[in-house]
C-alpha cells in the first residue's frame, strides 16, 4: 500500500504522538508498505523550530525507509489560542504543497489534533479518491473547554464546525480508549465508523532493567535513592504543582527523592514552586534523548500519571504504556471516573489517588515505601498486561487490517466543505457542557 500519514508532530520531537507515528510509519514500511509523513518543521515541546530546521520552508529527507516531508510552521514561544490556530493555519497552508508533491496515496492516515488538518486531508481524499482513517488522539473542543483555555463563543463554534466536519469526511476514525467512543457516539458518529486502536510502546526497546548499576541513577547521584519519576509533557492538563506539595510532605524519610524531567521552561517553572514549598528532595531536569528512554524509565521505582481534576474524562497519557513496558509499579493522580484511573484499575499495575490532593499523593507513596514487595508485584503485572494489550506489533497489526479492510470497499468521496459556522448549536453546546 501506498500510505500518507498527516502528522503534525514527527521524529525527532521526543514526547507525544510524534515517538508513536515515527514507529507506526517505520512498522509499516517493514512489513514492505510506501510510506510518505508530511509534518512540521520539529518544535515540540520547545515551542522552537530546532536548530537544524530552521530557515527552510521545506525539506524532504528519507529515515529509515520513510519519505519525510517537512513544511515551515509559524511558532510563538508562548502558548495561546490565538497562537495556536496561527500555527494551525500555518500549517494548513504549508503542508498542503507537499502532500501533492509525491505519489498518489492508496489511504490516508491523519492524527488530530490540530482539528484543522481535516481541512486539506480531506481535499486530497476527495482529489485521490482514496479513503482517510482519523487517528483522534485528543477531543480538542471539550479539552480546551474543560480547561477554560477556549471562552470565546465564536471559538468555541469554530472548533465544533471542524469537529463535525473532521468526524464527516473521514472514512474511519480510530479511537486510542473507550471513553472516545463513547464521546463521538454522542456526537452522532456512527458506532460502525469508530475502532478502537490504542496506543502502543515497544515492549523490546522500554523493558524492566536493572536498578542496579543504571547509568541515569549513577549520573544523577540516585544511586541508593526511592526514586519517584515523572517524566513526560509539562502543560496545564497535568498541574505538577501537586506532586512538588506531595515531596515536601514527604521530606521526613530522606531516601525518598522525587525526579521530574520535562521541558525547560516548565522545569523552571517548577523549580520556583518548589523553593517556595521549600521542597528539597525535588530533582528537574531536562527532558533526556529518546535513546536514553529506556534506562529513565528503569530508574524509577514508582512513576507518576498526574492530571487535573477537570481533565476531560476520555484524556489518556501515552506515558501510561511506556511505565506499564518499564516494569515499574505506578501513581496516578487522576479523576477516578475517566480513561485514564480505569486503564490503571484494569492494568493491575498501579494504584489511583485523587487529582489536585497533595496529601493523598503523599499518603500513596509512603505507603508504597514501606511495601517492597508490593512495589516489585505492580510492576510485574504492569508489564504482563503491557505486553498482552500494548504491544507494538498487535497495534501494526491492527492499522495494516483496517488499511487493508477499507481498500477492498468502494470510495465515497465526501465532498470537503466545512459547515457553516453558523449553522452550530453553539450556544446550546456551551450550555450543555
């Protein structure tokens, strides 16, 4: 098969779903597929276009058998939504030039968000005549609501005109949890249009190591340490305030050491919450190259899920396969009713305490101090079910048959034309949330 995948995060930006559609395009071309990404100029989570990148408007390169084909995005530094859906529409334009600089695609692959890519991925759909499978990694609407980074009733109907139009075009959704179907199904998406694919880890290269003589504990003097590990995006989903208050209610057993390694910015964001808290068993670091994954990973001996308490229900972190592959018991501060404490309950690998409650955090890990035993179990079982349930290649397996299932039907090609604005219940669908 001939597959384009629309992606706007890529290799080599290390946290999110680029790691995830780096694997999948590379999975694909060795199973014998054509694969071609057209995505972004790498800046994430810098908000930066890196250093090699910058200046170009466009670049093709070839990785591991994959056709890379990059377009310039507009960057702002900080974070906002007018920022971002410049760089949204940034990226539309951009990208839409090389996406019709290769070979016809046989299918589509398109990972939102950003909910405006569904704009050009279905005009090249209906140009091709060949089917899109939407990969829905975030709800962005309810998301950004639920937050309160999107307020303005124009935005707000903007988001839901893409939304349904996103929804409309695609061929075939994939979901990475339940709890997004559920959601879409309420949207009026059909039931037969959504799969369910979730996200993976390699389970060959994240795996249980030893803590002993692991080289990200001996640089970082961790050696004889209980080492409580977060590592991963930074942003206002998560609040890491929360486990900075649950490190200084920990301060009495002084082998206890907590390690957050993430973005620069957020790190020394942090850094000035944890003087103020006068959290001193607290280490920030920057975020470490993925080659370096797997001994971080095994550095821990808890790892920590947080998220906020009005996270949307159906968000779920790709870290939770990574620590799962990792061998390692793990904490999730999370809503108990949501994706994510109902994937940790299933799992048997960790336990779930409430968001935003320093001292039940606390409380959790102190008791997993004291439990050796119990620590070593979770983590075990973690990393059975990760094999069972996350494993790269069932994930393969899954997106090679759907891919495969829709090129043997006859195209339907939708017609791109996004709903008028105005035609959305917003007021109604502000109200009802």
């Amino acid at each position: 098969m001939r597959i384009l995948i629309y992606s706007y995060n890529y290799h080599p930006e290390p946290i999110g779903i680029a790691p995830l559609m780096t694997e999948l395009a590379e999975g694909l071309v060795k199973r014998g597929h054509q694969v071609r990404v057209v995505t972004g100029m790498p800046n994430y989570p810098e908000r930066s276009i890196y250093a090699d990148y910058r200046g170009k408007l466009y670049t093709t390169e070839q990785r591991n058998g994959v056709t890379v084909q990059r377009c310039y995005v507009w960057i702002c530094p900080k974070p906002g939504l007018l920022a971002r859906m410049t760089l949204d529409a940034s990226f539309v334009m951009t990208s839409m030039v090389q996406a019709l600089n290769g070979e016809k695609p046989d299918i589509i692959l398109l990972t939102v968000p950003p909910l405006p890519v569904s704009v050009p991925a279905a005009l090249l759909s209906w140009l091709y005549s060949c089917p899109i499978v939407l990969n829905v990694q975030d709800i962005l609407p309810e998301a950004a609501m639920h937050l309160g980074l999107v307020k303005s009733k124009l935005a707000i109907r903007v988001f839901e005109a893409l939304e349904k139009f996103a929804y409309r075009t695609a061929t075939k959704i994939s979901v990475i949890a339940d709890g997004f179907t559920e959601n879409l199904i309420k949207k009026g998406v059909p039931r037969q249009k959504i799969t369910c694919i979730p996200n993976w880890v390699d389970v060959n290269f994240i795996r249980p190591l030893p803590k002993q003589g692991n080289a990200f504990r001996k640089k970082y003097g961790l050696e004889d340490q209980f080492v409580v590990l977060y590592s991963g995006n930074i942003a206002l989903t998560q609040g890491l305030e929360t486990v900075i208050e649950a490190a200084a209610l920990l301060q009495d057993i002084a082998t206890i050491k907590f390690v957050i390694v993430g973005e620069r910015n957020a790190c020394e964001r942090l850094r000035k919450h944890a003087q103020k808290c006068n959290a001193n068993n607290v280490l920030l670091l920057e975020l470490q190259p993925r080659e370096q994954l797997p001994e971080l990973m095994a550095a821990a001996d808890l790892s920590l899920i947080v998220q906020r308490r009005n996270v949307v229900a159906f968000n779920m972190p790709s870290k939770f396969q990574l620590i799962l592959a990792s061998g390692r018991a793990l904490v999730a501060s999370v809503p108990s009713h949501g994706s994510m404490a109902k994937a940790v309950r299933n799992s048997g690998g960790g336990v779930v305490v409430p968001p935003e409650q320093p001292d039940r955090l606390a409380d959790a890990i102190r008791t997993l101090y004291s439990e050796p035993e119990q620590v070593a179990a979770l983590g075990k079982q973690g990393r059975r079910y990760a094999m069972t349930h996350y494993s790269f290649e069932q994930s393969l397996d899954a997106y090679e048959a759907l891919f495969g299932q829709l090129l043997t039907q006859p195209v339907v090609p939708v017609v791109p034309v996004v709903p008028a604005i105005a035609s959305c219940p917003s007021e109604k669908a502000v109200s009802h949330r």
